[in-house]
C-alpha cells in the first residue's frame, strides 16, 4: 500500500505538471520559465527540483508510467503467450481503450498535449531518447525469453542471441511509434478516434503480422 508521503508527492508532481503543461500551451514552451512555473506553484524554485530534474520532465511526467512499458508487457505476458502476441495484445487493447500514447484519443487536451511535444524540439529529442530506452528495456527483455532462441542465429552464440534482440526491439518499437504518430497525424487533420478506430486496428495487425512474419512469431 502507498504511503500518505508518497501520495502527497505523487499529488504534488501531478499539479505542478498540469500546472506547467497549462501554462507552456497558453503562452509556449520557450517563453514560460522554470522560475514561473515555481511562482505559479507556488513553491520554490529549489524544491520544484527536488521534483524535476528538468523542464522538460515537466511535461514528459505526464507519459513516464510508460518508459518501458514494452519489456514489462513482454515479461509479464501470460504462459505459452509469445513476445511478439503479447506486445500485438497490448498495443489493441490500448486502442480499444483510446490510450493516449496509442495516438488514438481526440480529446483537445490530448491533442494539444501532443502537439506541444512534437513541436518542440527539446522535448521531441526527449521523447527520441525515451525512445532508445526503450528499445534497449524491450531488447533486454526479448533476450530472456526462451522463444527468442527459436530465431537466433545459427551459431547460438550469446552475442549473436543479444544481436537478434536488439534487431527485433529496434523494428518493434519502430512500429509501434509509427503507428501511434500516423493514428495522431490523422486526428489532426480532423478524424475522429471512433471513426479511425477501425483502421487504426487494422493497421496494428497488419504491422504485428509484418513482425511475426520477419521475427518467426518471436
């Protein structure tokens, strides 16, 4: 059970975030600073860093509950489930749930949450390099799978096992970013996420097949 500190910590981080997220939409990223967020807050500049280390985990505090959420899914997948089925699992569920970091949710303040990031180039760099942690965290996490044996390389050399996972982390996460930055683009030219749902599914099981049918169902 969380604490009542860890909670109050947890509300803190939560607030000044949206705070700061508010603030960075109304009047842009570069032009708000550190200092008027804290003055917003309502609290030091010292302490909002005991909270953040940056200005942009301000707004990235927003999605971090996925950093690595692809090797979780992987190790946490069910008996007899491969990797590879779990991930495609994962990834539907999440547009049947509209899950913002599917890119399928139209809500304006997701949008304008999306837009923020990828308009601005310190957080677009951020989210690249969330992007490179991942992909290792899910590399890391394909190589303890026995499944993954079934597609290394001849030699089944252990560095040729630590290769294979890294290729295949690199295209999963690949896919799964292009599907969530198509699924946003088209929002933002005005679909709706109910009527793209359709497609978006589609176009999920048409690149985990891709997948399956390069990896050998990994």
């Amino acid at each position: 059970m969380t604490g009542l500190r860890e909670r109050k910590r947890r509300r803190t981080h939560d607030t000044v975030s949206a705070i700061a997220i508010a603030m960075f939409l109304e009047h842009g990223y570069d032009r708000v600073s550190v200092a008027d967020i804290a003055a917003a807050a309502d609290i030091s500049k010292p302490t909002l860093f005991r909270y953040f280390r940056s200005k942009e985990d301000l707004v990235l505090h927003r999605v971090a509950d996925h950093a690595g959420e692809a090797g979780r899914v992987v190790r946490a997948r069910p008996p007899g489930a491969s990797p590879l089925g779990a991930l495609r699992a994962h990834v539907l569920d999440g547009l049947s749930r509209r899950d913002p970091v599917t890119g399928l949710n139209d809500h304006p303040a997701v949008l304008s949450f999306h837009d923020l990031v990828f308009s601005t180039p310190s957080l677009s760099a951020r989210v690249n390099a969330q992007v490179a942690s991942d992909t290792a965290e899910l590399a890391a996490a394909l190589a303890e799978t026995a499944a993954l044996a079934e597609t290394a390389a001849p030699t089944g050399t252990a560095a040729a096992d630590d290769l294979t996972a890294r290729l295949a982390a690199a295209q999963i996460v690949a896919v799964q970013h292009v599907l969530a930055r198509e699924n946003w683009r088209r929002l933002s030219a005005g679909a709706t996420a109910d009527d793209l749902y359709p497609e978006a599914v589609a176009a999920a099981e048409r690149a985990f097949s891709l997948l399956e049918s390069g990896l050998g169902g990994s």
